[in-house]
C-alpha cells in the first residue's frame, strides 16, 4: 500500500474521531486511499486487504466496517436480507443492483423524483430513504 493511500486513510480516520490502529488504516487506505467512492461487501474489502497482505480476519473486517458505519465515515447499504454493500459516498443517492454480478452502483440522483413519503409512525423520525434499483441483463 503506497503512502499516500495510507496517510489519506489516516486523516479520514481521525478527522471522524476514529483511533486509527494498524488494521483500520490499512482497510481505510483501501476504502478511501485513492480518492474515489466505492461500494463493497465485508468479503470484498477482505479480499482486498488479504491481497496486500495484510493479515485481517472476515470478523474484523465486519466489526470495523460497523464502526466506520457508527462514526458516519461509510453508509451501508442493504440490498437483500443476508447482503450488505458499505458505500464510502455519503450524500443522498440512488443505486443500481446488477443482480447477477451481484454489483452495486450508483445511479444518477438528478433522475430520480420521490414525489412523497408515507405518514412516518408517532415518535419516529427519518434517517434517511435508501434507494436501491434492481436490474438484470434483457
């Protein structure tokens, strides 16, 4: 992992009050290191941490994409019950689900019109509305 990558994860880190340990740089730096805004699952960014050699286990990379969730750093994103996508843009936007790659994009937000909400329940306030389009290949 090259300097820049890390040190860009480090400040991301510690700009949110997030203790930035060893693992949790390095799984920043792959999060944010470069830049751009990525969509991944726990196994891929597991994937990708393992190819650097890092050595990180699946269960740390859940726990820490829980945290960076809990400090506001990463959105999640639930496009069915068993999966989870952590996307690293955080203002208000749609997404595309390729179902069969099981890949997850952003969708141009300049499209998309909600004309309104349903009543929310007594007590309850909105956090947020998650749209998620699905499509498959024709």
């Amino acid at each position: 992992m090259d300097a820049a990558a890390t040190n860009r994860g480090t400040r991301w880190l510690t700009q949110a009050g997030v203790r930035p340990t060893r693992q949790r740089v390095a799984l920043a730096a792959l999060l944010v290191g470069d830049g751009q805004d990525r969509h991944v699952t726990a196994e891929s960014l597991h994937a990708a941490a393992s190819g650097t050699g890092e050595p990180v286990s699946l269960a740390t990379v859940y726990n820490t994409l829980r945290a960076f969730c809990e400090a506001g750093l990463i959105h999640e994103i639930t496009v069915d019950g068993s999966r989870s996508y952590f996307d690293t843009r955080l203002d208000d936007h749609p997404h595309f689900f390729w179902e069969e790659e099981g890949r997850l994009v952003d969708a141009p937000a300049e499209d998309l019109e909600i004309a309104r909400l349903p009543d929310l329940p007594d007590g309850a306030a909105l956090a947020r509305v998650d749209v998620v389009i699905r499509l498959k290949r024709s």
